[in-house]
C-alpha cells in the first residue's frame, strides 16, 4: 500500500500537467474526447496522442535507463532510421517477417553494444560517445536503403505500424508491454538499485562491487532494442523507410520526455512511468498544435513556451513556492521536506 | 497516349542531338551537390544517360553537400580544359572568384536546379522549374477538376520558411484565387516527411469532422501526400473519391497510389535539366546562339489519365 | 629572517568556516611576510584547502578577518584577490593547453591595437615577462608541448604578472620529477628575493624544509602552530601534524600477544608501478595491521593495490592453504572475501542518493548479481539489524545515506562490509571526520572484529588509534614500506621516527 501511495506521489506531477494540457485541447477543440471505432481500430484525438507518442515512449525508456547512469544516448534517433532501414530492406528481400524483426532488433542491440563499449570500456563521455552514432547512423541506414525510402507492401510488418489488437492501435500495445516487462526488469531485479547506484556514483560503486562495466553496456543495449522496436514501428507506419527523416530529432524528445518526467540528467534515481508520461505530455503538446489550426510558423515557439512553463512548475524552487503558498504538501518531495528540517 | 509521346519526343530528341553533337565530341564536366534526396539521384542517373546518348565524355564529381569540394571540381575542370561545366550548386553565394576563372578559361558555365548570386556574365545560363509555376499548375489542376463545385481544401506545407514551401503555396493560392468555391481552409508544415505528412493529416481528419468536411488535400511534396493517403485510409474514407489529393514532384511511388486511384494529380520537378542545358550548350557550341539566361523546365502535369503504372515502371529505375 | 616589527604582508585573524556537520577552519590565525616562502601543512581535512580558499574569496567565510598591508580586504573571488595582489598557482595546471604560451600569459589582458589583438606584442610581451624567470622558449607554440614544469612556470609567471603580492602555491610540485622541482624552485626563490610572500603547499617534507622560512601547521580545523622552518626536525614536524607530543610515552596494551597461527593471507612482492613499491605482507585470522604514514606516503596507495582498485603489477597473493588468488579488481577482491572502506566516503564510499538500506545492501547484492534480488523484508530486516548494532543514528532505513552525519556514513560502510561477512576487512582512515562519540564506537567495533576472528588492515593518521588496538604496525614513506614494529615497540614515538626519518636513513 506505501508502496502504491510512494508511486502515485512520484508520478503526481506528471500526470496533473498532462491532464491540463488535455484539458487545454479539449476547451480549445471539444471534440477532442470523441473516440469511434474505424477499420476495427479505436480512433479519436487521444488515441493519436498515444498511439504518435508510442515511438518516443519507447525510446524514453530505454533514455531514461541511460540517464540514470548519468549518461545520454543521442543516437537513437538515428538507431531508429538504421533498424527501420533493416526491417525494410529484410521484407523486401524477401527474409520473412520473423527473421526481419530479429535482424532490426538486432541491428538496434549491436548499435547499443557498440555505444556501450566507447563509454564503458574505452572511457568517452556519454555524449560524445553516442553522437558518433548520431552522425554517422543515418549514413549506415542510406547505405541500406541506397539513398531512396525504400517502401513495402508486408502486411504482418505493417501490422507494427498501423495494425491493431482488440482495437489498440500496436504501437500503443508495443509500448506499454515494453514498458511494463522492463519496469518488471528492473524494479523485480536488483537491476533498478545498481543502475542508480552507478549514476550517482560511479567509482564508489565500482569500489562496492558492482560490475559497472556490464551494466553501462546492458542499459546502452537496451536504449539500442527500444530505438530499435520505434524504428519499426516508424517504417511500418509509413510503409517506408525514409532513412533521412525516419526519428530526425527525436533523441531529443526522448531526453525531454526523461527530463519531464522527473530524472535527473545527473543520474540517479529514475522512474520509467514517469518518462512514458512525459513523452505522451510532449505528443498531446503536439497533437494539440495541429488540431489549434494555428499557423505553421507559429509551431515551435508554441511548444517551447508550453514545454518552458511544464520545466519551471516542475522545478525545485517553483515547487518550494508553491508547497509554501498553498500549505499542501502533496507537490513536495521527500527531500523538500528534508531539506527544511535541520 | 500523351506521356508516351513526351517519351517519344524525348527519345528523338536525343537521337538527334547525337547525331549533331558526335562531331563536336564534347567533354563536360559536372559538379553534383550529393545524393540527398531520391530526387537529386535521379538527376545524377538522367545527366548521365544524356550525355552518354549525345555522346558527351562527362566528368562527373559529388560534392557530399559540400562548397569547397565543388569548387575544387571546378578547377580541376577548369585545370584538364573542359569544353563547359554543368554545375548543380549547394549553396547560393560565394562563387564569384570561380567563375571568374572559368570565364577567363572561356570555359561555358550552366547552373543546374539552383540558382546562385553571382552576377550573370559569369555563366551561360541556368536551368531550372519555376516553384511558383509548379503550385499554380496543382491549384489550376484542382480549379479544372471541381468545375465550380464547392471544395474545402486541407494543405500540408514544406519546412516552414524553405522557399520550396513558400513558393508552391503562393502559386497555389495565386491559381485559386477568385474562385470563391474553393476554401484553404487548414494548412500546416510536414516537413516534406511521410510520417509528418500522415501525422498532420490525421489531425486534419480529426478537426474537421472525421474528414467529411475535406474534400482536397494539396501536399507540397509527392512523400507528404503518400503519408496522408495512409491516414486517410485508415479513417475509414477512400483517398482519390472521398479526398481528391494532388501533389508536386512526381516521384515514382506517388505514380504507384494514383494507378491505385489513391491519388489524382501530380506536378512534375524534372530530373532531367541536362536535357535543355546540354541542348543549350550545342546551340551555342555550334553557331554562338546565347541561350536565355534561365531555361525553366516543364512543370508537367500528370493525372490518372496518363497511365501512372506506365510511368512509375519507367521512373522506379531513376534511382528516386 | 623577514622583518616582524612593521605589518606584515598578509594576515588572517580569526578565520572560520563551517560546513554542514563539520567546523572546517576554527578560529585560525596565519600571517606571511613579504620575502618568505611559508610552508603551509596538515593532514588531509585539515583545512588547508578551506584556509586557501577562504584567503582568495573562492569561498565566503563565516568569521574572521583579512588584512592585506594592515588594510582589512574582503575578496568575493579569485579575480577579486588577483585585484588585490593574490594569486594562486593548483597542483594541475588550471591553464589552457591547446593556446600558445604568449595567449596563456596574456588571457584577458592581450594587448590590442585598433580594438584587434595584436599578436607580435603579445609575444614580446610573454618573452619580457618569461625571461624575468629564466625561461627562454617560443612563446608562439602551444603550451602542451612544454613539460610540467614549465607550464608550471608559466602558470606562476601569470598569477605574478597578475598579482604581484602574494603567490600561493598548492602542491605545485607533486607531479615533478627532481630536476623539474629544482626548476620551479630556482623561480621561487627568485620570486623570494623581489619581496613576494609565498604560501607553499606540500607533502614532502624534504622539499619544506629545502625551501621554506617558516611552516605553519593545521590539524582538524584548527592552527596547531607556526615556527621557523630552520628551528624545527622532522620528528617535530611529524608530531605537529599528526597530533602527539614527543613524550616517551610507552603504552603497553592489550595486543602484545600476536595472533597466533598461519597466516590467513599472504602477499609477496606485491606492488604497482609509481603508485606503492613491492611488499611482503602477511595477516592471520583475528590479526589487526595498523599501516602508519603521512599523507601521499604509499598508505592508501597500499589499500588499493590489495583490493584490486589499482591493479598490481608485480607480485602474488595466496591463501592460508596455498591456493593463488587474482586480485585484479574491486570484484575480485570481494569474491575472495575482502572488503575496502576508503577514506574518501564522499567519493569513493557512500552512494548519497541512496537510502541507508539500499547502502547496506550494496556490495552484498553486487556480489549475488543483480538477478537475484535480495527481498525487500530481507534489505530492511539487514539495515534495522546494522542500525541497532552499531547504533546508526538515522529516523529509519529509508533515510538517503548522504544526509546522515559523517560518522554515521561511515558506520553504514562498515555495516555494508559487514553484511558481506568478510574475512579481510580494510578500513582507510575509519575515524577521520567523525565525532568524539562515534570515534570511540568504530575502535570499539574494529577490537570486536577482531576478536571475532576477522583479519583487519587498518589505514590510520591518528597514532593512538593504532598503538590501541594494531597487533603490528607498517610504517610507510615514499611508497615504501620502510619498517614494521610488532608488540611492545608499538609507540606513537617509535612510529613518528620512522615516519620521520630522512630518504636513505636505515631505520632500525
């Protein structure tokens, strides 16, 4: 039960801001709430919202693992447009839908073990590390797709796109069970503990121990599977492979979906729900500027000052002025309180 | 009937100018910005197939997206006494002192695609399509189609302020004006991406009553449009009847959705500029014909009635 | 000697800083004349550092003043002391390596023509400057491509050009070879002579006693005394900044008896290259080896090289029964049974963010591998154990660690051990740090441990400690193990003297 109560104190804060901006769209487009069933599939103004938010969900997941280490993973967007380029080129050649998936997911684990490596091994900061990949990726995914957006018509790889179960949109499906069994992962294995324990601090932690090594490539591994599983769902949505626009800028999304969601960028503790919450906050920003009708110009400035207001609320002194005022303690954190007592 | 005559034309014309170019037996160079786009690499694969059916000995050099790399093409041009150089250039400023050289060579310059800020003297002439034109032929399509029956209109734009977008909006918006039966009423940026396109157009369907209120979509770029058809399928309503959809570029998968009768018009960016410019290059080779200082391409039009299967079997091999 | 009678050139009365949980600087006076080179000493945490930065501003102070020429100065910053005539040189060179030496010399003031840099002054400039210090190198080429001492050089050569007055030197020469300190040294003695004051900060007391005037020692926060370099011996320098009186003390204790029987552990020619010289070191079951020494001496260096945080390089480790052990890394180490609390909790030991519990259960669950999680009734049900027994002052298990009071941080790394059931427990400077009250407390511990039959290794600076409860002690200097003593010769005295004596002198 405390454990419950611990849960719903730590994504709080995330959850009241992505029911206000619902609640904003809704006053601003009411028919925002409608939800029918078309081809078999739920479909509505908050289904879009989950199921356009699924990509950067997934790669939350895997970032918010990297970030807890202290680390940042800027090349999963790239990773993205690699794994999709992979899964499009197997169908094509004719591999199977099985063998594909498991050449695209593969691709994703190789591009997170060799990310792993340049950090665990030879030393180079995270976000000098990754952002070899970052460049170079979309480089490799032409090289696959040979420069044009290499299109499939595979009905069980579109599946992952566009497809649905029981009405749910598969990305949205493929996001939350992600989620759920790496939550499992790490929170029923001493994974989640060891994980923050080498974000706030490494050597101490190597000092007690802990194979730090093994477990930075393991977390780089598993954000390269979640970009993977995006980059699938990516091409499959659009049939295609666009190897130059395929998760463009997206690894930025998915630091800010962490940072929204509450985990440090200096490591540390984490929380993955908050960081899906976080991405589908970003992607209800989104889906809810182009239902405004608002001018295209206007699109970017829109998202900062929302995403600024989101940060400034969220942050710790905003939080201390507001406990202050309003005398509720339910915004405040335990180390607030900590803080006032000597 | 009517693209397999340009076709033909195209090929005789070639044929012709074969004939007439062996005796000069030219050696051209030509600087390509890179492979960025499936069109650029369809540019690349027809300058090629040109000069090798007018018998042209082409140097061809990629740039990888970069100034200094052409310019060191160029003077190596200029350097091995080239007979003219094609040049497809990256960015706009900074080609004075190049062309300089080239001049004082006597060496002709035609600028391909894109256009530079350097004075005119210093090159032949330049090919290009005419961005404007391009818009104004998809809304005079749309204009035609409709015959005077009222017509919502969604538009999914290019990168916002890239003058690929502000230009087809505004030769769309110049043909569409003063027809009071069509209304623009939503548009907004996709990027020029498919799942930009898609994204953008769900949300259209959404806010305007599940789609039932559009009747149009006119996407800046034949990807946008291909993405959209999706979204539109997926809510249920048949593109191409439900949704007229007319788009700009004429890549090779949109050829594919309108012989599905997914989508209905599209506005062609020629890969070929060689064509006129090497045709240019003769005239001028031969008697001293100056050309004008811009040759725009044909901004041709294609719609369901030009057998699409046809041309997308013809174009899928480009390198698109 | 300087003169005394009119004001000196910079003087601090009263200085005080606090930390949370720590009084890092209690009531410390100083003061340094124009013409001297004052060596500054302690201990790690000491104060030094805190003195220093509190002098140049970097950090605010809660109490005291600072007279420079008799004038009160009240410095917000480095760039504020500079104003006032006080610069300050770090052990690494805080200079920029990829610009020329002329741009390093002259950042911030290059001299400009028509609002541009002009690059040919600069560089007559830096030669002007530079030869005033006996450096003629090209001053156009990047300063990494100079040695260690010379960017130190030209590193002091700014902060003078800078300030002018004052020039503090920390640890300026603890990455030189002896050429290269005879170099830097030539430079401050020059700077000597044209009437600078000079605060020296350094380990090797050598190198004091070569090139000071006077020294002032510190120890816990507070100033342990000032006295001319010339009329003071090692012995007594060792004794100010550790803490004993010379007195002929001889404890006896309860530990005269050596543990009996075989070794439990034994490690010969063990060592790693320019961190500690190869030794022999043995320890049976229930056998505490205390290991003496100065700061930088070899002792902490000798902690990790047994348990794998720098890999050895030379040497072997066995088992009572003869059997190898790799001891290559922190995992290995603690799948042999050993555990490690450095000295550093804050760096090396605690994980702050994480719970008391969470702490505990660290290198245990380590060890198990993360599949296996240890069940959370068991982590809280180990925490609530180790609080009781070693009284851990915390509300409950779920108390992030780092805002839990210095001596009890350190209980939770000696519970974290403990939980590991070790029979190899090293402990670096266990009580530094920590109230009177927990000190007691973790002595009392490491004596039960022992008596348990655990083989301890115990790292210390406070000498009683060691007399008390070491059944042998290993004193260490330059990276040597330079003598044991055992039983009765246990003294703080007979300790000081070998950490005392002079390179080259044969310790009996």
């Amino acid at each position: 039960m405390t454990g419950l109560m611990l849960f719903m104190r730590r994504i709080w804060p995330q959850l009241m801001t992505l029911a206000v901006i619902v609640g904003l769209i809704s006053i601003m487009f009411p028919g925002f709430f409608q939800i029918s069933i078309a081809n078999g599939r739920l479909y509505g103004s908050p289904i879009d919202i989950l199921n356009r938010g699924a990509p950067v969900a997934l790669l939350a997941i895997g970032m918010t693992l990297v970030i807890a280490t202290r680390g940042i993973d800027l090349s999963v967007g790239a990773v993205m447009a690699i794994c999709g380029a992979v899964s499009a080129w197997g169908i094509t050649e004719g591999y199977g839908l099985a063998a594909t998936l498991a050449m695209a997911l593969a691709a994703g684990l190789a591009c997170g073990l060799w990310n792993g490596i340049l950090v665990a091994v030879l030393g180079i900061q995270p976000i000098v590390a990754t952002l070899i990949l970052m460049v170079a990726g979309r480089g490799i995914a032409q090289l696959i797709t040979e420069g044009a957006i290499l299109t499939f018509n595979h009905e069980g790889l579109i599946f992952f796109g566009s497809g649905s179960l029981l009405t749910i949109p598969t990305p949205v499906i493929i996001g939350v069970v992600t989620g759920a069994i790496v939550t499992l992962i790490v929170r029923r294995s001493a994974l989640g503990m060891l994980i923050e324990a080498i974000g706030i601090n490494l050597r101490a932690s190597t000092l007690a121990g802990v194979n730090t090594r093994v477990l930075l490539i393991a977390v780089y591994m598993t954000s390269g599977l979640c970009a993977a599983l995006a980059g699938i769902i990516a091409a499959a949505d659009i049939r295609g492979a666009d190897a130059n626009n395929a998760g463009l800028w997206l690894e930025l999304d998915a630091i800010l979906a962490v940072v929204i969601g509450g985990t440090s960028l200096l490591g540390g503790r984490f929380s993955l729900v908050a960081s899906m919450i976080g991405a589908l906050i970003i992607q209800a920003v989104n889906t809810g500027i182009l239902l405004s009708g608002f001018p295209p110009e206007f699109n970017l400035i829109i998202k900062a000052v929302i995403i600024l207001i989101i940060l400034v609320l969220q942050s710790p002194t905003m939080r201390t002025v507001l406990v202050f005022f309003s005398r509720e303690p339910a915004g405040a954190s335990d180390k607030d309180k900590e803080t006032v007592a000597p | 009937m009517k693209s397999t005559k340009a076709i033909l034309w195209a090929g005789v014309l070639a044929s012709m100018l074969v004939m007439s170019s062996s005796a000069l037996a030219q050696t051209v160079g030509f600087s390509q910005i890179g492979s960025e786009s499936g069109w650029r690499a369809a540019e690349t694969t027809l300058t090629l197939q040109q000069a090798k059916d007018r018998g042209i000995d082409l140097k061809f050099a990629d740039a990888q997206q970069k100034q200094e790399n052409q310019i060191k093409a160029l003077r190596s041009f200029i350097a091995q006494g080239v007979d003219a150089i094609l040049i497809a250039p990256v960015v706009a400023t900074g080609w004075d002192a190049v062309l300089e050289e080239a001049k004082e060579a006597e060496i002709p310059v035609i600028l391909l695609d894109r256009m530079v800020d350097s004075s005119d003297d210093l090159y032949l002439t330049a090919v290009g399509s005419d961005l404007v034109h391009e818009g104004s032929v998809a809304g005079q399509w749309l204009v035609d189609e409709l015959a005077g029956k009222d017509c919502n209109v969604v538009e999914l734009q290019g990168t916002t302020g890239s003058s690929p977008a502000i230009d087809r909006k505004n030769g769309f918006e110049q043909a569409i004006s003063g027809h009071a039966n069509i209304k623009l009423i939503r548009s907004q940026t996709g990027d020029f991406t498919r799942t930009k396109g898609k994204e953008v157009m769900e949300s259209f369907l959404k806010a305007e009553d599940g789609g039932k209120n559009i009747c149009a979509l006119y996407a800046h770029n034949d990807d946008m449009a291909v993405g959209a058809i999706q979204a539109i399928k997926e809510a249920g309503l048949k593109p191409g009847q439900d949704i007229l959809v007319v788009s700009i570029d004429a890549v090779p998968d949109i050829f594919q959705a309108m012989a599905a009768g997914e989508a209905n018009a599209t506005v062609e960016l020629t890969p070929n500029m060689a064509g006129p410019a090497f045709d240019a290059l003769a005239a001028f080779m031969k008697d001293g014909t100056m050309p004008p200082k811009f040759i725009q391409t044909e901004s041709k039009l294609y719609t369901q009635a030009d057998d699409p299967q046809a041309v997308y079997e013809q174009k899928k091999d480009l390198g698109y | 000697m300087p003169q005394s009678d009119n004001q000196p050139l910079l003087r601090a009365r009263g200085l005080r800083k606090v930390f949370p949980g720590t009084i890092a600087l209690d009531g410390v006076d100083f003061w340094l004349e124009a013409g001297e080179v004052h060596a500054l000493l302690g201990e790690n945490g000491a104060g030094k550092s805190t003195l220093i930065k509190c002098l140049t501003g970097a950090y605010r102070r809660d109490g005291g003043d600072i007279l420079l020429n008799g004038d009160m100065i009240d410095p917000k910053g480095t760039i504020d002391a500079q104003a006032y005539g006080i610069g300050t040189v770090y052990q690494e060179v805080n200079l920029l390596p990829n610009l020329t030496v002329a741009e390093n010399l002259c950042l911030g003031h290059q001299p400009t023509r028509f609002g541009m840099i002009s690059t040919r002054a600069m560089n007559r400039r830096a030669r002007e400057v530079l030869s005033q210090f006996g450096l003629d190198i090209d001053v156009a080429r990047s300063l990494a491509s100079y040695s260690v001492a010379v960017q130190q050089v030209i590193a002091i050569a700014r902060a003078v050009t800078l300030s002018g007055k004052v020039l503090i030197l920390d640890e300026p020469t603890a990455s030189l070879d002896s050429h290269e300190v005879d170099l830097v040294f030539g430079v401050v003695r020059s700077l000597r002579e044209r009437g600078l004051g000079i605060i020296f900060i350094s380990h090797f007391l050598d190198q004091i006693f070569e090139i000071t005037d006077r020294v002032t020692v510190l120890r816990n926060g507070r100033l342990v005394g000032t006295e001319a370099t010339r009329d003071i011996d090692r012995v007594r320098l060792v004794n100010l900044m550790l803490g004993r009186e010379l007195e002929q003390e001889v404890r006896s204790h309860g530990k005269t008896h050596a543990a009996a029987g075989e070794p439990r552990l034994t490690f010969t020619g063990f060592g790693r290259k320019g961190s500690i010289e190869p030794f022999d070191l043995s320890i049976r079951p229930g056998e505490v080896v205390g290991i003496a020494g100065l700061l930088g001496s070899g002792r902490t260096e000798t902690a990790e090289v047994l348990f794998g945080v720098a890999a050895h390089d030379s040497g072997e480790a066995r088992r009572g029964d003869g059997t190898a052990l790799r001891l290559t890394s922190p995992r290995e180490a603690i799948a042999a049974g050993f555990g490690f609390c450095p000295e550093d909790r804050k760096t090396d030991g605690v994980i702050a963010d994480l719970t008391v519990r969470e702490n505990i259960a660290l290198a245990l669950q380590a060890r198990i591998g993360w599949m296996r999680r240890i069940p959370a009734r068991e982590q809280r049900a180990m925490a609530n154990d180790y609080i009781r027994k070693l009284d851990i002052r915390t509300p409950d298990a779920e108390k992030p660690v780092g805002l839990l009071s210095g001596g009890n941080q350190q209980k939770v790394m000696l519970a974290r051990w403990l939980v590991t059931n070790p029979s190899f427990l090293i402990l670096d400077e266990p009580t530094r740090g920590i109230d009177v009250g927990a000190h007691a407390e973790i002595i009392r511990l490491i004596e039960d441990l022992c008596a348990q039959g655990m083989s301890l290794l115990v790292i210390s600076s406070e000498l009683d400690e060691l007399v008390a409860y070491s059944h042998r002690v290993i004193v260490v200097r330059d990276r040597h193990h330079v003598a044991e003593l055992a039983g009765g010769d246990i003294t703080t005295d007979n300790m000081v003297r070998a950490i005392a004596a002079p390179e080259r002198e044969a310790i009996n």
